[in-house]
C-alpha cells in the first residue's frame, strides 16, 4: 500500500461537469471559473490516457493507494484577473476553501460511498485500513487562504482542524504576504523568476508567524515544501525556540532534493537534515524538472523514473542516516506536467512500489511507502 503525501484529486472534481463541482454552477463566475480550470487541466496538467486526471478513485484503487493526502488550492485565490503580485490575502479565502473542502466530501459520499472515506480522526484513519477503503485527508496548498488578518487565520486554523486537514503548505507560487517561496515554475528559470516576481527580503511574515503559531496549537502539520531558504529556517528557527512546538514535526510534502545543481526549489543537505531532526519526513515529488534536473540523460521509462527517484531517496537516507524520514508526495494533477516516465497517473503506482521492495527490501520499502508517512498523520490524529 502506498501512502501519497499529496495529491490533487479535488482539481478535477471542481473543473468537470456532472460531479459535484455542479455546486459551483450557482453561479456565472464560478461555471466559467470551472471550465476554465478543465481546459487549462487538460493542456497543461492532466497526464491520465488520453489528457484525462491522473488523479480519480478509479486510478487510486488500481495503483495499490490506500491513503491519499488530498489537495485542497484555490487558484483564482492565489492569482487571477485584479490580484496584483505581491498582494495580501484575500479575506474571502476562507470560505472559498472551506466551500471547496465541502464539495470534495459532497462528491466522495455522492459518488465512492463504501469505497472511499474522509479522514477526521484516528478512528477514521484506522477504520478505512482495517476495510480496504480509500482513506481521504484533506490538506491546504497555499497559506493566502487561512485569511488577511491575523484573527481570521487563527479562526481558520481552527475550523480547518476541526474538519480534519492534516497540513498546510504555507509559500506556494508567489508571494502573497505570508511566507516568501522558492521559484517553482519549470518554464522559468530561477534567475528570470526573481527578475519577473521580486520578492521582499525576509522570510515569514507577521501574518505567516501567526499561522505557523497556530497551526502548532491545533496539531496541523507545517509543509516547508515551496519555501524560499530563508523562510523555512526562520519557521524552523520558530519551533525550535517555542516550548509548545517540543516534538512537533514538520515536512515536506511534495519536494527534491538539491543534488548539487540546484534548482531552489530542491531542498539543500542542511534543511533536510533540519527536518528529519525535528522527526519529520521528506515525500518525494514525481515532476521530472525536480527529481532529474539537467540530468544529461532523462528518463525514458519506469525503471529510469525509479533511478531518478531512488537517488533523491538515497540522499536522504545518507543524511539523515536511514530510511524513516523519506516518503512519496507525487503531486500528480498538481501541473508538474511532465510527470516521470511510468508515473503518469494513479494507476500506475504499483509499478513503484514493486520496484522500491525489491530494490530496497521490505522493510525499507514500506517506511517509504507507507509507515513513515501514517507516523505524520498518527501525530496529527492521537
């Protein structure tokens, strides 16, 4: 069983018709906004045969999946028409994820009931592994949308704890006044991306502190994945030097390995030895511009795709001096597009952890697989 650390499943709920992205269809806007999420998926995300999600429960089921870290973004939150770069938050951004949070559950009870459940607890968590069922966990890419002022993010932090989310990736795309980011658009280079997107010289933000404070008070997991380097050792530095935070892990969810040619968006040796000494765990992204960047041969099937993969995973547990702070955080759907050879869609994933158990043995291939990654979710669920 594979644990996928994150993923976009709601990306094609919330673009196609005839799931219960049809809540969004009240409105005008958002049926344009919904189309316009399905046509753009389809060009530039979507790698699942014939440009169809790589993300579905019929994929999920087939690629041996069994827990399924669920992307909650909000793109047209982040940027779109009238957001200027560099802009705060929005203060509707709460309620257009918890909107989006209740559309995913719609669908899941409308369309995978007895197949698939949504996870708020322990007993959830237990509960879907003891029954074969899909567990579904809700987690949020993006801090702009805990809120604009610093009430409205602990109030969210709150009510999102409460409905089950597991972690939010605080940075993302751009800075939006919470927590500078690394670049993290392969079409532009770092170099022109800091040119195009100036960016303050800090790290966290007031509002970026509160939220890093609160997410600690609630159990919601911190992903330091997308951070520039000085906004993760500063959020860091953050719980290191909080009595409340003794014991609280933080991860990456969907990052790489900087292999000793960058980009920034992989992690350096430094941090990730950081993370694994506050217990965390590093989940490897499946995006070929990160794991096998300016490697001079690319990958071309699925036994190179592991190679690439398996060189990051050997870093890690050269660094941290095993295999328990390494796991898989795909990002498929999540416009990684291309994906790694072989490791185009859900479906796909058996493939992957065939390999890792006789290239690692058992016991090392299901830390990777699995238990390093329910050890995150056993902290956020006591």
């Amino acid at each position: 069983m594979l644990v996928d650390m994150h993923a976009h499943y709601p990306m094609h709920v919330l673009g196609e018709e005839g799931h219960a992205s049809t809540h969004l269809h009240r409105w005008d806007a958002e049926r344009l906004r919904a189309r316009v999420i399905n046509l753009i998926s389809k060009v530039f995300n979507y790698e699942g045969p014939g440009d169809s999600p790589s993300v579905t429960m019929e994929r999920i089921r087939d690629g041996q999946v069994g827990v399924v870290l669920s992307v909650l973004y909000l793109p047209f939150d982040e940027i779109s028409v009238g957001i200027e770069f560099g802009e705060g938050p929005g203060p509707a951004g709460p309620e257009n994820l918890l909107h989006q949070l209740k559309i995913v559950e719609d669908e899941i009870e409308d369309h995978h009931h007895g197949v698939a459940l949504v996870v708020r607890s322990r007993p959830d968590l237990d509960r879907a592994r003891r029954d074969g069922l899909t567990a579904m966990v809700h987690c949020v890419e993006g801090g702009f949308a805990l809120g604009a002022e610093a009430g409205q993010v602990e109030r969210t932090v709150e009510a999102i704890a409460d409905r089950g989310v597991a972690y939010v990736t605080l940075a993302h795309l751009f800075w939006r006044r919470v927590a500078t980011n690394a670049p993290a658009l392969p079409f532009l280079s770092d170099r022109w991306y800091h040119r195009l997107f100036r960016q303050p010289d800090q790290g966290l933000s007031p509002l970026g502190q509160v939220a890093v404070d609160a997410l600690v008070r609630h159990r919601v997991l911190i992903d330091v994945t997308h951070m520039s380097r000085r906004s993760l050792d500063e959020t860091l530095d953050r719980l290191d030097g909080n009595p409340a935070a003794g014991g609280v892990p933080v991860i990456a969810s969907h990052a790489a390995c900087d292999l000793g040619r960058g980009p920034e968006y992989n992690l350096s040796p430094e941090s990730i030895v950081r993370i694994a000494r506050r217990g965390g765990v590093i989940a490897l992204i499946d995006c070929a511009h990160y794991l096998a960047f300016k490697q001079a041969r690319q990958p071309g099937n699925l036994d190179e795709s592991v190679d690439a993969l398996c060189r990051h995973i050997d870093l890690i547990a050269e660094l941290t001096g095993g295999f328990d702070h390494v796991a898989i955080g795909s990002d498929l759907d999540g416009y990684i597009k291309p994906a790694l050879p072989g490791l185009k869609h859900m479906g796909q994933m058996g493939g992957l952890q065939a390999r890792l158990h006789d290239r690692y043995g058992p016991e090392k291939a299901e830390k990777v697989c699995q238990a390093n990654a329910l050890r995150m979710l056993h902290y956020r669920f006591p």
